[in-house]
C-alpha cells in the first residue's frame, strides 16, 4: 500500500478512480511481466544458450525505438507532459550517464567482433 493510497479516504470520486486505474495498471504490468518471464523461460530452456547482457540490450534498443513515439503522443495530448530536466547539475548526471552507456555498447559490439574474428564466423 503507497501512501497515496492511505491518503485516498480524503480523496474525491475522480481522485479514487484514478488511484484504482493506476493500480489496475501495475497489476496488468506484472502480469506482461509474468508472462514475459515465463516466455523467455520456455524459449531459451537454460540461460548458458544465450548471452543475457546482449539479449538484454537488444531488448532496451527495441523498447528505445519503438515505444519511443508513445512519448510524443502522450506529450502532445497533454496526458504526460515531456519536461526537460530541473537543473544543470541533473542535465550534467543524465550526459555522464548516457557518455558511460554509449562506451559500454561500444565496448561490448568490439568485444563480439573479436570473438567473431578469432572463431572464424
């Protein structure tokens, strides 16, 4: 139970329906979740068969570039507004971060092409 939840005795009708939506919502999630898991479980049998962080990284690149447009369109109805962050020193955290990804893919594509070059694929 949230807090928010607690405070929902004091809430108004829209207030309370929107918490129950919200909460449908997580419910629905972790079920996809559940099923998710479950999937790739069936799938792959034994995770030795596939490399996790790769997989797991194509997995973020997909989710990058398709649900990337849903932003826009929530941002654009005004359901969840698009910010840009408050401060400078969050805008420099979130460069130091994204500079750090971009050297971990870079190191990781490298290290597939050599093992690519030295297994003769």
């Amino acid at each position: 139970m949230s807090l928010q939840d607690a405070d929902a005795a004091h809430a108004s009708v829209d207030e309370g329906r929107l918490l129950l939506f919200g909460d449908f919502i997580a419910l629905l999630a972790a079920g996809f979740y559940g099923c998710y898991t479950t999937l790739l479980k069936l799938r792959i049998h034994h995770e030795s068969r596939v490399d996790m962080a790769l997989f797991f990284g194509y997995v973020g690149l997909y989710c990058l570039i398709f649900l990337w447009p849903f932003i826009i369109v929530l941002s654009v109805l005004g359901i969840e507004p698009f910010e840009l962050p408050p401060s400078k020193t969050v805008t420099f955290f979130i460069i130091v971060r994204t500079l750090s990804m971009l050297s971990l893919i870079s190191r990781r594509t490298w290290q597939s092409r050599s093992s690519l070059i030295i297994f003769g694929y």
